[in-house]
C-alpha cells in the first residue's frame, strides 16, 4: 500500500508539476526541478532516520536483490571473508549470491526450526577477521524479526531492511550498510536504498561493475546516470507523509497497535495460531494459519470478497500472511481482525 494522501498529491500534480508544463515522469534528471526533489528526499529520509553525517545515502536501482551481490562485491577487501545469519528465505538467496565472490560463513540459522525465530548472536561468534557480518532485519516470509541489533564490534554490520525500514526506530550508527527495496514502506518499485558508512566506499574489487559500485553513487549524488525520477519523487511524498504523522517514533507506535490487534486475536482464536515464537515476532508480516489447508483457501477467497486482499500466505510457507506495513490504516486491520472472528464463529 501507498498512503492514499500520497497517491492524491502525485495524482494533482501528475501533468503539471509545479506549474512547469511536465510530469515528473518527463523532467530531466538534471533539471532544477528533479535536483529540488532527490535533495528534499534525501533531507527528509536523513531527518526522518537520524542518519549521522559520515553516512552517504544513495538511490539506487536493481532491487534489494541486486544489493545480494552489490554488498560483498563493494566490502570484500583482500581477506574476502564474510559472517552471514540465515533466518529466512531473503538471507538465503542473500548468501548464495555473496559466496559467489569469497568465503562465506553462515554464524547462526533458524533453518532447522522452519525460520520460525531469531537466533541469538553473540559478539563471540563473529570472526574478528570478517569483512563484514550481515542480518535480515525483518523476514517478510516468515514474519520474523530482530528486536536488537546485534553487537559485532569492530566489524561493520549490513542489513537487509527492506521490509521495516521507517517501521520502528533503529540507531543508524550501529551499522556499516542499511539497504532496502522501496516497494514496502518507501515508495513505489524501481527505487532502492542504500546507507552507507562512508569509510565503507571505495573499497570495491576491480571487477565489480561500475553501476554496483557504492563510489560511482556516492561520486555523483545518484546522479551517475538516469535514477528513477517518479519512484523517487513518490519516496519523498512517503516521507513528506511520515514527516506530518510525527516521525518514525509515532509510527512505530501505530504499527506496534496495529500488530497487537491482530496478535491479541490469534492468541484468543480457537481456531487460528501463529507459527511464529513469541519474542520473535515481526510487526510488519504476521503470519497465521487454522487447522487446514482447505480452511486457509475458504479464509482466503472469502475474505477477498470482503476486500481484505493479499491475505495468501507465501507458497514456501502456506497458511496467511498479512502484511501490514506502514501506510495500512488501523481501520484495515481492524477491519481483518472482525472478519476473522465471523469466519471462526460460522467455522466452530
Ligand atoms: N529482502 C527482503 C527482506 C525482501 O522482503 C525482499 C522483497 N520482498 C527482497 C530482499 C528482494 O527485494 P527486491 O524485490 O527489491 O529485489
């Protein structure tokens, strides 16, 4: 979802942008107008996020998938040593792709519980030699997700946030890299981010393509060639929304209320429970299954008849999944919560 005030406000200036005659979507990267716009997005998401200054933010392309390979190709220096924590499919694909380019160790894994929890790190378990150590902040499949960051020490931590960043308050400067996909709390798809600690740029190996190398960005204010104008005009609408709801802190707030509605009723069903361990819970995707497959199917198409969309659980779990990032509303979950209770009390 997109806030609908954002969607409204792109929607009154989509063919007139500030009385230029153009859509953003024709402006010129280089134009006065679309400098104005990745300035203020990146001023906002500083404010916004607390950013330190020795911290470079870039818009990137590629997706969070394409940071797989960007991560290890930019932080791998002469040792080539990484420590890895598996805790879902994301951190999977994450490590296949670093262990293309060196010596990859994976410190600590749920795999054997399904992902159905965080595993504990503890600073002894990191290889002072590693390049760098790296997490999933928040597992969107599996709906689980860190509730501290982990302490390695001198060794720079990179994590995957693309499904909570701007969700709950994290202390930027315990990290060396902060990537995420824009599609879930930023903005439309296209657009990625990438924080990055500014000793960390420049390290990059001789092969690393131009486009994955965090320097080329940094270098040119993401402006090295042609970023994704729209997507990132539409981010900083989002964070221009974020801005007047009170920040991060109050939607932190939001989004722990809108997840204990929807916890408080699974734990009270008879008929639904969650998969998930308790102090391992995500607040952005909560996953719930009842006591059939077939019953998840009836829950799933009636609940669209009701509008409740997007309720499928992903194929490599089953059950339900609602993903209840930043711009659904409370009423949306309420709204899930009620539909819940009719659906157990006719399937008792
Ligand atoms: N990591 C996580 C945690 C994700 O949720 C996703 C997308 N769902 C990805 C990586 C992949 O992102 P992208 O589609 O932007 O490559």
């Amino acid at each position: 979802m997109l806030p609908l005030p954002v969607l409204e406000k792109a929607q009154s200036e989509l063919t007139n942008y500030k009385e230029s005659g153009m859509s953003v979507m024709e402006l010129s990267h280089r134009s006065a107008l679309f400098t104005e716009i990745i300035e203020e997005a990146e001023q906002h998401l500083r404010e916004l996020m607390e950013i330190p200054d020795n911290y470079k933010v870039l818009f990137v392309q590629g997706g969070a998938s394409q940071q797989f390979a960007s991560v290890p190709l930019n932080l791998f220096g002469e040792k080539g040593k990484a420590d890895y924590v598996n805790t879902g499919s994301w951190s999977k694909k994450a490590i296949k792709e670093a262990e293309k380019y060196g010596d990859v160790r994976v410190i600590a894994s749920s795999e054997d519980a399904n992902f159905t929890y965080i595993p504990k790190i503890e600073k002894s378990m990191i290889d002072p030699e590693a390049d760098y150590v790296h997490i999933t902040t928040n597992n969107t499949i599996e709906g689980t997700a860190f509730h501290e960051i982990p302490d390695t020490g001198d060794v720079p931590l990179v994590a995957d946030m693309s499904s909570n960043i701007l969700s709950e308050r994290m202390d930027v400067s315990k990290l060396g890299v902060i990537y995420a996909g824009a599609q879930k709390n930023i903005g439309p798809a296209g657009l990625t981010v990438v924080i990055v600690r500014e000793d960390l740029i420049g390290k990059a190996s001789k092969s690393c393509p131009v486009m994955l190398d965090y320097k080329t960005h940094s270098d040119k204010g993401s402006l090295y060639n042609t970023p994704p104008t729209f997507a990132i005009y539409m981010a900083k609408l989002v964070f221009e929304w974020l801005k007047e709801l009170g920040g991060i802190a109050e939607m932190e707030k939001i989004n722990r209320e809108k997840a204990a509605l929807l916890y408080n009723q699974i734990e009270a069903s008879r008929l639904f429970s969650s998969p998930v361990e308790k102090d391992s819970r995500s607040i952005m995707n909560i996953p719930f299954v009842s006591p059939s497959a077939d019953l998840d199917v009836d829950f799933i198409s009636q609940a669209k008849e009701q509008g409740l969309e997007t309720l499928k659980g992903h194929r490599s779990v089953g059950g339900m999944r609602a993903s209840i990032y930043n711009a659904m509303p409370k009423e949306g979950v309420q709204s899930l919560v009620a539909f819940m209770q009719n659906f157990e009390d006719s399937n008792q």
